[in-house]
C-alpha cells in the first residue's frame, strides 16, 4: 500500500444544489489483496479491498458493512446518475435532509432483504 499525501488538498466544489467544498489530502494506491479500512469518530468502520480484477467497494452490504454501523443506500440525483451512498447508523435524519436539499431520489436501502430480494428477481 501506498499513500500519497498532497501539500495542501485539492479544494472543489460538488453538489448540484448546495456547493459543498470537499478537501482531497491524497491518494491510496493498493495492490491486489491489500485492504484500507476507514473509521468514522462514531467508530463506524468502511473497508476498500484491491482484488487482482478491481475492488471490494464495501463489505457485506447486508451483514458486516451493516454491523460496522453503516447502511448501504441506492440513489438518483436529477442529472440520472446513480449513486450508492454509506449512512452512518444513526444519522439516518441528517441524510433524509441531505437528499432533500441535493434531490436525490432513495431507491432502496441494501441493506434491507426484501430490497435485496427484488433486486435479485427482477435481474
């Protein structure tokens, strides 16, 4: 693994409703079978995971992602791009208000299994 840090961050702006300026401090570089776990101060875990064919983009949707408090959530902004999104468990409110402020249509909780379960009939 490898972590490149910038001097300063890359400042942008992103949303299409509300500007928000995010602050990019750098780049992780993995190698196949490494794995970078992030934490949130409410120690909510995310881990990314290389495989020699791309990326693990989260753990278990429905078990280990969802028991390291956080839940996986399908979105459409107004531009049709689609989104999956991780809410913290708990901030559920604050994201209901995210999604109104920005547009974003929620089309189903994965983390949920009859969600799952249509997702899989219907593909």
């Amino acid at each position: 693994m490898k972590f490149k840090a910038r001097r300063a961050p890359r400042k942008f702006v992103t949303g299409i409703v509300n500007g928000v300026t995010m602050s990019d401090y750098g780049v992780v570089e993995l190698k196949a079978d490494e794995q970078v776990t992030f934490v949130t101060e409410h120690q909510a875990e995310y881990d990314v995971a290389r495989k020699s064919w791309g990326f693990y983009a989260t753990p278990s949707v429905n078990s280990r992602l969802k028991n390291f408090g956080l839940r996986a959530v399908l979105v459409k902004n107004t531009l049709a791009r689609w989104f999956v999104l991780l809410v913290e468990t708990g901030s559920e409110a604050d994201f209901e208000a995210y999604c109104t402020s920005e547009r974003l249509q929620v089309i189903g909780w994965l983390d949920d299994e009859a969600t799952l379960k249509k997702i899989e009939a219907a593909l």
